[in-house]
C-alpha cells in the first residue's frame, strides 16, 4: 500500500502544465473525500478509488477502479463506472461538461459545480454497486 502512496504522490507531482496540476490535486482530494478511499495508479495515467471485480455474460471477467480520474493535458476525465444509469438530473446542474459512456469530461475543473460532482460521483457508486460488490482500493 505504501508504494502505491508513493506512486500516487508523483504521478500528481509530474501532471502538467500547471493549472491541470492544481485541477488534479483538488479532484484527488475531493474523490478522497467523497469515497473515503485512496487512489490507485492504474494503466494510462488514471487514478481510481474504490474497485470492483466483474463477469459479463459472455464470460469475460476482469477487476476496474470503482470510479476515478485522469488530468488529461487537453481535459479532464472523470469515471463514473460503469454507466449503468442516466445521470442528466445531476448532469444539468453541473456546468459545462461534456459526456462520454462512462466518461465525464471538463475542459477545466472551474466549469464544474464540486458539489455536484460529488454528488454525481456518489451517485455513481451507488449504481455500480447495485450491479457488482464494490470495495475499497
């Protein structure tokens, strides 16, 4: 757990430029907040808190981050796993955002209502974990 820490730690320190180092820091601590979970460093240069393991119908079956981010240099990507739910009431008090299946995107932290976000990433685990058993990172 602590390499993980240590890891997190500088994969904060290293985002650029600088204001999306500031935006990845308040995200970091505003997930933290909301999930009560530390991040885990996952492949790609994404954070996630929380994790779930999953088996579809075909059989396939894997293990992701329960929700998360990644300080893209262009935007922001926020997780809100796995996109079960339709989440426009949330979405429209927002602010300006753009959304993909699973994928919340924000050209800049500022754009964003947190208190909505946090409501969403809330929102979020709790329809993940009425589909799958979710756990702490």
């Amino acid at each position: 757990m602590e390499a993980e820490i240590d890891e997190v730690s500088e994969f904060l320190r290293q985002v650029t430029p600088e204001r999306r180092h500031g935006e990845a820091r308040a995200l970091d601590a505003l997930f933290r907040e909301v999930t009560g979970w530390n991040p885990v460093l996952w492949k790609g240069g994404m954070l996630g808190y929380g994790r779930y393991d999953y088996t579809y119908a075909s059989g396939h079956s894997g293990s992701w981050f329960a929700t998360g981010f990644a300080p893209r240099r262009a935007r922001l990507s926020i997780y809100i796993m796995p996109g079960y739910a339709d989440f426009d009431v949330i979405l429209t008090r927002l602010g300006k955002h753009k959304v993909g299946k699973s994928c919340l995107y924000l050209n800049k932290l500022a754009d964003a209502d947190q208190g909505v976000l946090a409501e969403l990433i809330r929102a979020g685990l709790r329809d993940l974990a009425g589909h799958w058993p979710v756990r702490p990172s």
